[in-house]
C-alpha cells in the first residue's frame, strides 16, 4: 500500500505509576529513560521512521507533558502534537487523533501504539506493521498485534483467536487469525490455562486501521462518544475550539478502547508476533529486561554490592551499599526511596494511590 497515507499515533498521556518514583506526573515513563539509549519515547519514534516520517506521526498526550515531547523529538511537527484536556483511556484519545487525522488524510491508516514499550528485534515489528497496514486497507478490518507468551504472566492481557479462516484465508501462512476474544489479566492459574491452550496472544495495546473505519466501529458501539468526538471535530479550526475540546472531554465516560470497541466489533484480526516486547510495566519488568553481572545484579549508579545476589538496584545520586541482600529491588531519587521485594513491584501502584489520598503532591 502507499506509505503516504500511514499515520503512527502515539498514545503519550500516562503516568507509569508502577515506576513510581522515578516516573511522576511531571516527569512520566515515556520521557526517561528506561530502556535503552534514548528515552522511551525517542526509542518508539526512532523504530518507526523507516515507515513512518516524524511529519506523520502524531502524539496525544495531556497539556502538562507537551513542552517535555516538544524538547525531545523536535523533528515531529508543533501541530502534530495534540494535548488532551484530561485522560479519559485510550478510546476517546483514539477517537480524538482519527477525526483530527481525517481532516488531512481522508484515506489516512493508523498504526496506534503506546509511547512507552520495549521492542527487541526491530526489522520484524516493522515486518508486522506492514503486513497490518495492509490488511487494515484491504479487509477494511481492525487489526491488533498479539504477543507469544513466553511465560503465564498475570499483568497482560491477551486475545483468543479462531482456527476459522474466513476473511484471511490468504494471510493464515503469516500468523494472521481471526480474534475470538478479549480476556482480562487473569490470576496465575487462569495464566497457566491460557499458555497450555496454545491458542492465546499476550494483548499488546498496539492497533492498525483505516481512520473513517474505526470512526464508524465509534459510531455503531459507542454511539455518545461518537457524537462527543464529532462535536469537537465541528470546533477544529475555530476560535473556541480549546473550550468546547475541554467541556466536552468533562462530559466523557473514561472506557478503554478493548471494552469499547474491539470486544463487541466484527473483522477483528491478529497477528502473532514475536519481536521480543514487553510493556515495561514494572521495576521487575525493567530488571528482567536489564544486563546483569555475575551475582544476577542489575546495578545503575552509584553502586556498592557485598555478598548481594539477584537484586535491581538503581541510584539517581548518592551511593548506595548492599550487603547480603538478595530479590530485592532498591530505586533512589532525590526525594524518595523505594525498597521492594522482588516479585512485588506491581504493588508500587498502592504507594501512589497513597500519596493522592494524602495529598503528597510533591512527590508524585
């Protein structure tokens, strides 16, 4: 298909809580740098250029976050740059960046993906979004990128797919199935089923269609947002289109675009892939990802380690000793220290719920 009408949309506005105290508000997950030689999201716009130019990619992210983006990929267009008033999950920024990219392309294929993933073998991710564009355009179908499970992990989602071939009978060679369903992550034993089955994909939050295809999907199962977006597509251009985006974005019910759209749509497909991904959800995530020395360490910084084993130990300054621990996780900034148990990092999440309750502002 014609590359000029392929757009990446970079879904930019979180927050990576479970990173916390490194990724705060100010300073979120897609904007350090985790992973890698560049920040995470200098690292996506850069696997994606051989297919997509900085000219069209664009990013959504919220208001507080555009001067951070501005500053580190300074090739992508100011107008590409679209700032949410307030997050309200992935369906309406979708929504918001299909009806803004229509506007200028009314043929436009959108690759959405997050800012924030990690991608190992880079030349087969681009592999699969070629071969998912072209199924977008010629089935007209929302396409989704499924991961093979390597273990029963408990903090991804994952999608069922069919042994029916119909609708992609040319493309069954390519790992490219019919979707049977969305699951939720499960609990570990629901996680052992799912990998023992051999027909379940890891959820990767990556997507592929046609613009005015996923605006109709909007259109058929989620009719009021529909009508939200359309509202504020009518105010683009105008003088007050700032007021109406934010009052109308008060007005949305927050629903992700799984739930949304792709659990309940027709000619839904996926494709297998495994280019090496993880979504870098958590500090045992980023320690399972990092290099290690001889004792299983994984050490940034400022790091000391005596008869110290198995740990992920990160400093932002000062020194930091360790003496005869072993699975533990230790992240150092300026103003806060986490300490972690290895295997517990998902519970970061309770911390943050526990500073906004406190109104501990500063540090989040």
């Amino acid at each position: 298909m014609n590359n000029a009408s392929i757009y990446a949309i970079i879904m930019a506005g979180g927050v990576g809580t479970r990173l916390w105290p490194r990724s705060r508000e100010a300073s979120p997950k897609q904007l350090l740098h985790i992973m890698g030689e560049g920040t995470m999201i200098q690292n996506t716009v850069a696997r994606l250029q051989p297919l997509i130019p900085p000219e069209q990619m664009m990013i959504v992210t919220n208001a507080s976050q555009i001067d951070g983006f501005r500053e580190q990929i300074p090739a992508i267009p100011e107008e590409n740059l679209i700032a949410e008033p307030f997050g309200r999950n992935t369906a309406p920024c979708i929504g918001l960046a299909a009806t803004t990219l229509l506007q200028r392309d009314p043929n436009a294929v959108m690759v959405v993906l997050p800012a924030d993933h990690w991608i190992e073998n880079v030349r087969e991710f681009q592999n699969r979004i070629r071969l998912a564009c072209e199924i977008a355009e010629e089935k007209r179908g929302l396409v989704t990128l499924g991961i093979t499970p390597t273990r029963p992990e408990t903090g991804y989602g994952y999608i069922q797919w069919s042994e029916r071939k119909t609708g992609v009978e040319e493309y069954f060679d390519k790992s490219v199935r019919v979707v049977r369903t969305f699951a939720e992550k499960p609990d570990l034993p629901t996680a052992h089923r799912f990998l023992q089955s051999g027909d379940f994909l890891w959820n990767s939050g990556m997507f592929i269609w046609r613009a005015d295809v996923i605006l109709e999907n909007f259109q058929q199962h989620l009719p009021d947002l529909h009508e939200q977006i359309c509202t504020i597509s009518d105010a683009q251009g105008q003088t007050n289109y700032s007021a109406v985006l934010e009052k109308t974005y008060k007005q949305m019910t927050p629903i992700s675009i799984d739930y949304g759209v792709m659990e309940k749509a027709k000619n839904v497909y996926v494709l297998e892939c495994e280019f090496g991904w993880s979504d870098v959800g958590s500090w045992d995530e980023t320690f399972r990802l990092s290099r290690k020395d001889s004792e299983g360490n994984a050490l940034m910084g400022d790091v000391v380690t005596i008869n110290t084993n198995d740990c992920f130990i990160r400093s932002d300054g000062r020194m930091i000793a360790a003496i005869g621990m072993e699975n533990v996780i230790i992240i150092d900034t300026p103003d806060a220290l986490l300490v972690c148990k290895g295997g517990e990092s998902q519970q970061v999440q309770k911390v943050v719920d526990y500073l906004r309750r406190k109104k501990i502002s500063n540090l989040l």
